[in-house]
C-alpha cells in the first residue's frame, strides 16, 4: 500500500492529515500521472489504441485520485500554483518538489493535447483518402479540436 492509498483509504478528513504526509501522497500520485502521460505519448506515437485506452483509464483514475486530496472545490476551479497555497504548510523541499511535479504534469498534459490533435487530423485526411477524390482534406462542418487555451499556446 502507497503512502497516496493510506491516505485516501484512511478514512479521515483530509484537513486532519498533517501536510508534509498529504504533501507526500499528492507527490506520488502526480509522479504516476507523470509515467503514465509518457507512457500514453509513446502510446500515441506508436498508434497503439490499447495503450492509448489503458493509460487513458489509468489517468482517470489518478486525476480522480488527485481531486480527493487536493479537495474537489480546489481542484476543479484553480490553478496548479494556487493549489500550493490551498495545501496545508509543508517543509519547504516538500512543496518545491510538488511544485516541479505539478508544472512536469502540466507541460505533459499540453503534450498529450498537441498529440492527440496530431493524431486526430492524420484519422481525418486517412478517412478523406479512403473516401475518394471528391472528398476534402479540410476540417469537418463539426470539427471539434483543442480548447481555444490550448490553441492559443
């Protein structure tokens, strides 16, 4: 059992939990996140639609994991560096490493965007291809793509 499973499984309120040992736990599920946002882009890259699924369902899991100890409101409505400040104090290497894991994730999450936008536009001019000559290689009438944030990057 992972000092992040103590925590979530122990059943106390989570504003109870001294901070360095919260602090800890978040860690460890950030650097989870972290493996697998690496493992999914080799996923991507490779094409391999298991993996893209397996680690999508891994990544749930963790984000889900991740809301409960950061505190739903918090983490669903703020930023990775309000979030810091949402924690209960930590020692000072604590919060730095959780600051590094956070903008680590963050910058793979952006990744993961840009890649799966790749991905979507080459299924897109495969599906043109197969479909014949009188089909057009530009978007779609409902072309759903990054979020205008992630865009404007």
């Amino acid at each position: 059992m992972t000092a992040a499973d103590s925590v979530l499984n122990s059943g106390e309120n989570l504003s109870t939990v001294p901070g360095d040992e919260l602090g800890q736990a978040i860690l460890l599920v950030l650097r989870q996140l972290e493996a697998s946002l690496e493992a999914s882009q080799a996923a991507v890259l490779a094409r391999e639609v298991e993996g893209i699924e397996r680690h999508t369902e891994e990544q749930i899991g963790l984000s889900r994991a991740l809301t409960v100890l950061y505190g739903e409101s918090t983490f669903q409505n703020h930023s990775p560096s309000d979030l810091q400040a949402a924690l209960p104090r930590m020692a000072p290497h604590l919060a730095a490493e959780l600051r590094a894991a956070e903008n680590r994730v963050l910058q793979l999450t952006r990744v993961q965007a840009a890649l799966l936008g790749r991905a979507q536009r080459f299924l897109m001019i495969l599906t043109n291809l197969v479909a014949g000559p009188g089909a057009s290689y530009g978007p779609g009438p409902l072309r759903s793509g990054p979020p205008a944030e992630i865009a404007e990057r």
